[in-house]
C-alpha cells in the first residue's frame, strides 16, 4: 500500500510537472508521513499493538495508548521532519 501511494506520488509531481512546466512552475513536492505499527521501534511495543484485533471498534483502555503511539510515530517521521525543514521551522 504505502509503495502504491509513494508510486502515486511520483506520477502526480511527473503530471503536474508537465502541466507546470510550459509556465515555468515548478512541481509540488510530496511527503509520505508513516505512522504504521512496523515503524514501532521497541519489538515488545510493536508486538503489543500488533495483536490489537481490526475492527471497527476498540477496547477504549487500547485508544489512549494508540493515540499516543501513533503521535510519537508520526513526530518522530523522517518526512515530517524534512517537511518542517523545507517549510522553515
């Protein structure tokens, strides 16, 4: 999935690129944040939110600490971090 949408990513900068580029506009860059489990660092971490079942609903004691997980995951993202770079901050 994540490699579908960084193929994505390329197609749209190459399309918007072309369109763009007999304007002199330059093509947009795109960042892919990953917040997904398998970036948890801790194997103990990761294995415990692993065998959280994929339903449409969750334990509300599980929603917290996945909240948070997934901050920290999404703080913690090499792209974000370019992001926030490229914008200045």
């Amino acid at each position: 999935m994540a490699e579908q949408l960084h193929s994505s990513f390329d197609a749209w900068r190459d399309g918007l690129r072309s369109h763009r580029g007999s304007r002199g506009e330059a093509a947009p860059h795109f960042y892919f944040i990953d917040v997904s489990l398998g970036e948890i660092a801790d194997d103990g971490e990761r294995n415990s939110f692993n065998v959280v079942p994929t339903t449409l609903t969750l334990d509300p004691a599980t929603v917290d600490p996945l909240r948070a997980v997934a901050r920290k995951l999404q703080l913690e993202s090499p792209a974000l971090k370019q992001l926030e770079a490229d914008l200045g901050k």
